[in-house]
C-alpha cells in the first residue's frame, strides 16, 4: 500500500488521532496529514503496521520536530530540523 493510499483510506482517524494529542489543529488536507505521519511516531509507526511500502523518497525523510508540531504547540518555528546523523551525535 502506498502512503497516499493509506491517508485515503484512513483520513477521519488519522485526524482524530492528531486532535488527540494537539486539539487546536486546523482542519488539514492530505499533504498534511502525509507531514504528520512521517513526523509523529505513532503514525508512522500505525502506517508501517498497515503495510505502507516505505519508499526511497520516505528512506530520505529527516527526523525532526516538524514545522507543523511547533506550530500546533504554539513554538516558534525557527529552523531546527536536524537529520538522522547529526540526531546520532
């Protein structure tokens, strides 16, 4: 199953599942709910489970705290992504 398949397929759930954990998001469209899965754990971890194919575009993804959780957490939203290998220092 690919990603786009599975935030189709799973749309409602997946929103309710970022309220949960962040109550004053906007509603979203799908480019987002794509940033939310490959940025919060548990998402992405339930996509995984699903049989979502992790692609070499989704391989390249940086962990970080992505622009959207600040936002959501009301953070200022500086750049401070950072890779998996600076992550591994």
């Amino acid at each position: 199953m690919t990603l786009e398949k599975f935030i189709k397929k799973n749309r409602s759930r997946i929103d309710r599942a970022i309220k949960r954990i962040y109550p004053n998001v906007k509603l979203l469209n799908d480019a987002e709910r794509k940033i939310w899965v490959l940025n919060e754990v548990a998402l992405f971890h339930w996509a995984e489970a699903q049989g979502v194919k992790i692609d070499g575009e989704l391989k390249g993804r940086y962990w970080y705290d992505s622009f959207l959780s600040r936002l959501v957490r009301k953070e200022e939203a500086s750049d401070q992504s950072m890779t998996e290998e600076d992550s591994q220092k």
